[in-house]
C-alpha cells in the first residue's frame, strides 16, 4: 500500500488528474477514481468502485462495501458513481450481487447524509435522496426523483422520473412517474407540476399528465379499464407512454390513490 496524506492508497486504484484525496482516507485495489474528483477526509472506497469525474464525497462515506446479502458468496461486482455527483457525510454504497453484478448511482445526484444504497439499486441522473433516506436491494429510481429525509424504499421497488416522496414515508409500492407520493400507507398526492415547471415541461405536458392521472387515480375506475381509457381517450405523447408502460409493467404494482385506500368504490363507468 502507499501512504499519502496519512491515506492508504492501494498501488493498483487508478486515480484520475487532480484528484484530491483527505486524510486518512483508504483506496482499495480495483478502484477508478475520474478526474477533479474530491474525496474529504475520512472516506473508504472499497474494492469495485468506479467513482466518475467531478465527483465530491464527503467524510465518513463508503463506497463499495460487500452487499448485506447473505446469498452474496463475494463474486466479483461494481458500485458505479456517475460524473457530478455529490455524496454527503456517512452515505453508504454497497456494491452488487450476481443478480444485477453492480449499484449505480448516476451523473449529477446529491445523496445527503446518512443516505444509505444497498446492492443492485439503479438510480438515474439527477436524483436527490435527503437525509438518512434507505433503499434496499434492488430499487430503480428514474431521473430527476426527489425523495425527501426519512423515507425508506421496499426491496424491487420502482419510482418513476420527476417524481416526488414526502418525508417519512414507507414506500412498498412502485411510483409511477411524475406524481407526488404522501401519506401513510403511501398514496397518490398529485401531479409534481411544480418540479415540472422547473424543469421546463409546458403547460400543454403538464395538463397532459394531469388528464391521464385524473383517469387513473381520481374517476374511480379500476386499474384495467384506467389503462383502457388512457390508451382510448388520450392523446399520444411521450409522457403517456412512459406512464402506460411504467404502470402496465409495474411489479408488485403501482401506490393506490386516497380515495381508493379509504374505500371509495370504483366505477366501472
């Protein structure tokens, strides 16, 4: 091992230029760290980190600790973190098993303190997961999500992009893309068209989004004949078919509404 800095650096990590490394920091084998990349003190990358350019970690995190599976039988496998990314204090990323052979975290995310990414998760770019957010193995979280501090997601669990998740919640079902999530147990809340508009969706899109929701979550239809009158009634763009096939595919299905949870019946009309 070399030693720099008071940091343990093993002689086969790959580190990029201008790299800046804290101290008493611990670099395994088989770890690429990109360029402009900085590590603060206090930061362990374990063995099959890919860590990208400009990526900023904060003390206490580590990257690429074996999963928490006890069927983990120590197969060679990755944590992957995308360029832009910022990683606050005692975040932990565990690296993947056989089933998916790597975690990813995409370009431009910030996972606040305490956030923790068990093995197989898949995020996107731009995903923000605040404080002390939990994700177990095997979650895909699409673009430009925004789970907010305290929620921890279920095993398999799918969250569509620019959608949103209120503090606290327990997420056991997947969330389509778009919507806003709250309550307990976790139900549809409305169309994220705040966070919409800031990312420069018209208004036509918007109320697009707004149609087929209002279809699928307040009319009162059952999930079979929401899907047929979406396909039917609706407009083509590209929002309505992320959302179909999102939902049509969505295993072990999507959150139910508020109403739909409180009993209001469905119509078949």
């Amino acid at each position: 091992m070399n030693y720099i800095n008071n940091s343990c650096i093993h002689p086969d990590a790959k580190i990029g230029e201008n790299v800046t490394i804290g101290p008493f920091c611990y670099i395994d084998r088989d770890v690429v760290i990109g360029d402009g990349t900085w590590l603060g003190p206090n930061v362990t990358i374990f063995e099959g980190a890919r860590i990208g350019k400009n990526v900023k970690i904060f003390p206490g995190a580590v990257i690429a600790g074996i999963p928490q599976d006890l069927k983990f039988e120590g197969e060679k496998t990755t944590a992957e973190i995308g360029d832009n990314t910022t990683i606050r204090e005692y975040v932990t990323v565990n690296r993947g098993t056989s089933y998916a052979d790597k975690t990813v975290v995409g370009k431009n995310c910030l996972l606040m303190a305490y956030v923790h990414i068990a093995h197989d998760c898949v995020l996107g770019d731009h995903v923000i997961l605040a404080n002390n957010v939990n994700l177990a193995g095997h979650v895909r979280i699409d673009d430009w999500a925004i789970l907010e501090g305290l929620v921890a997601v279920q095993q398999f669990v799918k969250i569509g992009a620019h959608a949103f998740i209120a503090g606290g919640s327990l997420v056991r079902k997947n969330v389509p893309p778009y919507v806003k999530a709250a309550r307990e147990p976790l139900s549809y809340a409305g169309v994220n068209s705040i966070g919409l508009r800031r990312r420069n969706f018209s208004i036509e899109q918007i109320n697009s989004i707004q149609d087929i929701y209002r279809i699928l979550y307040v009319k009162g239809y059952n999930l079979s004949h929401a899907i047929e009158k979406i396909k039917t009634e609706l407009v083509p763009s590209p929002e309505k078919s992320y959302i179909l096939d999102f939902v049509q595919n969505a295993d072990p299905g999507i959150m139910r509404g508020f109403q739909q949870i409180n009993g209001k019946n469905v119509t078949e009309d």
